[in-house]
C-alpha cells in the first residue's frame, strides 16, 4: 500500500527520519507549552506551529490501524552519504512495526501531549490527536514488545532502545491521563507501576529512557493534593533531583566540569545537559505552587529555587557563559561552532550551487576546514567532548558538533521561562 509521510524532522546532520527520537521531540517541545506558553509570549504561536510540524507527520505515520511507520531512510546508506537533502538519492526505505513485528516503545507517546498543546487553539486539531493516542497506546499495549527487536537491522545502533519498552508504556500512560482525565490511565499506571519498572529510581530522562521524566510529570498530580496515591514517583523524582545538585549529589554517573557544565559519559552531552535541566525547572515550578521542598535524606533539602539556579546555569553555559567565551547555539553570540557535523549547512546550498553534488561528491565539504557556508540558526551541538570544557569545532567529531531535535526540544520552554523571568533575585521561594 501507499501512505504519505512527507514532512515531520531529520533526527540530526543526516537525511533520515526516525520515529522514536521525533516523537519526545514532538512531547517536550509540547510539555515546554504546557508548562511555560505564557512565557512565550509572541512566539507561542511558532512553537505550536514546530510541535505541529511534528504531529502532523505523526498523524500521517498513525494512520493506518494497529501499524506505525517508524522510520523512512536507510540510516546505513545515508551515512555513507554526504549529500544535501534536495539530492538525495539513497534508499526511502520505509520502516513499521504492527501485531506481528511490536514496537510499544516507538509507538506509546505518539501525540498525547500534542494534544494537550492545541485544547484551545484547535479544538478538532486536539481531539483528532487525543484519539490517536488513545488508540497508538492501545495498540502498543496489547502487542508489546522493543521495536528494536523487531527492526535491529535498521535502528541499531542509532536509535536502539537499550533501556525497554516497559518506561515508554508509563510515559504515555501519563501523557493519556494528563490529556484526557480519564481514570482508566491513573489505574493503569497503578496497575503496572512496579510490572513496568515505575519504582526504579532512575536518573535518566532522554529519547530512550524516560524514567525520570515520568516520576516528575506525576508527582505534579502529588504536590497539587490530587493524588496521595502515587507518592512514590514523589519519592523518586526528589531522589533525582538531589542527585543532579551540585554538592548534594553522590552519584557516579553525574559530574559536573570545571566550568560548571552537567556531565554524562557518553555521546552529544547536551542532550542530557537540556533534557535535564528542563526537568529541574518543570519541578521547581511545581515545588512552588505547592509550596513544597525537596528531601535529599539524611535531613538535607533542597528549594525550588535551588533547583532553578541550576537549570539556569546550564542556560548560561550554552550561551556562552562558559570557560571557552563561546555559545553552542549557532548564530548566537560573538564566537559559536562553526564547521557543525550538518549537511545541509556544510554544503553549499542550492541557490549558491545549483548543480548536484552527489553522494561521494560532498565528501570534500565534509572534510574541508571552512566554516559552514550556511547558518543553521539557532541548533545546539553535541557540547564538550568530556569533563574538561573543551570543545572540538570539527565535523568529523560528530558527538560533540552534530545538533540534533532532542537537544533543542527541551531548551524550547527554558528559554522561554528564563527570558520572561531574567532576574534570579524576584524568583520568589515558596
């Protein structure tokens, strides 16, 4: 059969799209709205249209029943490619999983919090994708299984998802009963909140492992008085919290550089960098309409203005108030990455060179020492290559230079929040 999945996002510098990163894509920058839109303020209207950018690929991807397209492209063959997007010509493959080849975690979070974004602004809009959540997340319960499983082949090692499905049935169960009130979700979640992992005190929160992100979204439900019940995701995102705070934390897998940055070993830190620092902020704000702490054990707490100081320093790191004086979002600022592992910015583009550059043509660009030709504005890069601060500006060192959806979606509502609450000395804390 035919389906249209034009549009929707590259994940990153190449030319495939894959479902599983765009989707918490789609959710974060959907949560930044939820939580921050008035803050905003006149470009609410352009985040929207970016989340819809999105969900409406997702929609075209959800189309057909108990199916999901999970990714178009040959992750393989395009990255033996250099090649700008208006000549590719590598394979379209189409990739799906369905009843008999699951995928519970690529499918679970499609569109619920999308939902969410357009209540007001487009009732219909809303409702179509509520119902398409509703009957996604039905469809990744009931034929459960990692897609990754089901598609190895073609989504490892990229997009492998090493931590299981059983993290992104919760999320989207959370995401369902957030956008739809409906009591069926909250039982669930009950239901399965230790078959399915919700106790592990996880600090991680990112494309593949959701963890973190799920015990901070209920506990919202907790610090509002609506829900004694799930006081232990309470207890766990406090336990997360703690081990992100600089001089409270003990845990191994969190360091912070010298220059003050939030380090994980591993690849494209700024994806952990954004992503949990979002969490640090949604947290603290809820913290403070509750009027609450957060307890660190062994009589240590923390408020939530704590918390928001040290969301905003790994604001400020990215900007540019870092040991190196340079922002890593390209465009901003005096000195920022200049030769990101992107190519449609590395290769000249199409009005400056109208004729093809092929597959092994872009090789030269690829290589070259010039800066970009073009300005991907406003893309965050991989960040530092370890505890150091230091930062090679080479696209050959692609963890640290590549910009990916991930990194910005969550830097989204951060930068919204802090630009409309500058001033760290009126953060009142409750």
């Amino acid at each position: 059969m035919q389906v249209d999945l034009t549009g929707g996002y590259y994940d990153a510098g190449d030319n495939v799209k894959f479902g599983f990163p765009m989707a918490f894509t789609a959710t974060l920058m959907s949560w930044g709205l939820i939580d921050f839109g008035r803050s905003f303020g006149s470009h609410e209207e352009e985040a929207r249209k970016a989340v819809r950018w999105a969900t409406d690929y997702l929609m075209k991807a959800t189309a057909k029943p108990n199916t999901v397209y999970v990714q178009v492209g040959d992750a393989f063959r395009d990255h033996s490619c250099w090649e700008r997007p208006e000549d590719m010509d590598t394979p379209r493959t189409v990739y799906k999983v369905d009843p008999s080849h699951p995928g519970s975690d690529v499918a679970a979070e499609t569109a619920a919090a999308g939902s969410i974004v357009f209540r007001d602004a487009d009732p219909a809009y809303s409702k179509r994708l509520l119902d398409r959540a509703i009957s996604v997340f039905e469809f990744a319960d009931r034929y459960r299984g990692p897609y990754s499983s089901s598609l190895h082949a073609a989504v490892c090692p990229c997009y492998c998802d090493y931590s299981g499905y059983q993290d992104e049935l919760l999320w989207g169960a959370a995401w369902l009963h957030k956008a739809s009130r409906r009591r069926e979700y909250r039982e669930y979640i009950k239901k399965n909140e230790v078959v399915l992992g919700a106790s592990d005190s996880i600090n991680e929160f990112g494309w593949d492992n959701k963890h973190a992100g799920i015990n901070v979204l209920i506990s919202k439900e907790v610090l509002m008085g609506k829900d004694e019940y799930f006081q232990s995701f309470r207890v766990n995102a406090d336990n997360f919290m703690c081990s992100l705070l600089p001089g409270i934390s003990n845990h191994p897998q969190i360091q912070y550089s010298p220059g003050g940055l939030l380090f994980k070993v591993g690849s494209s830190n700024m994806q952990h960098v954004t992503s949990l620092s979002f969490l640090l902020l949604a947290y603290s704000n809820y913290l403070s309409h509750a009027g609450a702490r957060v307890m660190c054990g062994g009589g240590g707490s923390a408020s939530a203005v704590q918390l928001r100081r040290v969301a905003k320093r790994q604001v400020d790191y990215i900007l540019g108030d870092n040991p190196l004086r340079m922002s890593y979002m390209v465009g901003y600022g005096a000195r920022f990455p200049r030769r990101i592992h992107h190519r449609g910015s590395s290769i000249p583009s199409v009005a400056a060179h109208p004729a093809r550059i092929g597959c092994k043509a872009g090789a030269a660009y690829y290589a070259s020492a010039s800066p970009n030709p073009n300005l991907l504005v406003g893309a965050v890069v991989g960040g530092p290559s370890d505890a150091t601060d230091s930062f090679p500006d080479a696209r050959a060192a692609f963890q640290q230079s590549e910009p990916t959806t991930y990194i910005n979606a969550p830097l989204m509502g951060l930068l919204a929040y802090f630009s409309d609450h500058p001033n760290p000395a009126e953060w009142a804390d409750d």
